[in-house]
C-alpha cells in the first residue's frame, strides 16, 4: 500500500504555471526634452506577455502618455506613443513578486508649441504655434512589485522609464518618468 501511495504522489504533477499574461496600467507621467520639462499628464499603458522560462516574459508594450505645459511665454500640448518588445524578468515568489523589465522600441511624439508675448499684466499675445513631430527609437524600462490576489488575477505597481536612444532632435521628448499602478490576467 505504501508502493502505492509513492508511486501516485511521484506521478502527480504539480499545476502548471500560467503562461500568458495581459495587463493595464495608469499613472501620471512627467515628460522632458534636453532642456527642461515639457509637461505632464496621465498615461495609459497595456501589454501581452508569454513565458519563456520561469522566471522571464518576453512581452509588447504600448503606452499613451500626454502632456501639457502652461507658462506665461510658452505653452507645449502634446503625446507621445510608445510601442516595443521588452524583457520582464520576475520573480518566482509566491505571492509578493518584485520585478524588472528592459526593452526597446518606436516612440512618437506630437506636440504644438504657443509662443506668446506679454502684453501687460496678466495678459499675453499669441505669436505663433509651431506642430512638432518626431518618430525615434527608445527604450523602456520598468520595476515594481506584482502582488497576486489569485493564481489569474494580480496588481501591480511601479515605475517606467522611457528614454530617446536616437539623438539629434533636441525638441522631440527625451525622458519620461511614469509612476503606475494596474492589473494583470494570468492564464
């Protein structure tokens, strides 16, 4: 009877870890060129990811991420598109995961940028409104924690950098740091 119960505890196999993944996210991005701040806004990021080794997702990335920026003599309304490939390595603990992603990609980035004038107090001319736009690589990288609420379903947070791996173009958005928070489906 003990042969028995060895041989069946032996042949069981333990339940197979999901293999997909899709996930969301927001936060509030702050934006930046080579000479200072463009702005900020909330952004929107989503992916899809399959399991390589137990440890490593390779997955595709997209992100919306907006600003604006109001001064007195200027003000830049724009976005930036973000798509790529990255690397998510994570860990394999069972319920409070840490991890870390680096990857590459195309960004694009639109913008109208107000020149203004001040006229008098409190009172500004518009002179002119330049439109910007710029298709460049980047990369993209993240870490955080993955927290699973159950073997499907987990929350994340952490935070994502964007950075211009193309140089040249001193106006196109050159960083982006976006805190988020979201959800991931396991399957």
């Amino acid at each position: 009877m003990a042969v028995l119960a060895a041989a069946t505890a032996a042949t069981a196999q333990a339940p197979a870890e999901p293999r997909s993944v899709v996930f969301a996210g927001v936060g509030y991005a702050r934006t930046a060129d080579d000479e200072g701040l463009l702005g900020s806004g909330a952004a929107l990021s989503v992916g899809a990811g399959l399991r390589v080794t137990p440890g490593l997702t390779v997955q595709a990335v997209f992100d919306r991420i907006p600003y604006h920026r109001d001064e007195d003599y200027l003000a830049f309304d724009g976005r930036v598109l973000f798509i790529g490939v990255e690397a998510a390595f994570q860990s394999r603990r069972p319920r409070v995961r840490p991890f870390v992603t680096i990857g590459a990609g195309i960004m694009n980035d639109q913008k109208d940028w107000t020149h203004r004038t001040q006229i008098g107090p409190g009172q500004v001319r518009v002179e002119t409104v330049t439109e910007h736009g710029y298709t460049l690589a980047a990369m993209r990288s993240s870490s955080g924690v993955d927290v699973r609420l159950t073997d499907a379903l987990s929350l994340r947070a952490g935070l994502t950098f964007h950075g211009l791996l193309d140089t040249g173009d001193d106006l196109a958005a050159h960083l982006i740091l976006q805190p988020a928070v979201g959800v991931a489906c396991h399957w």
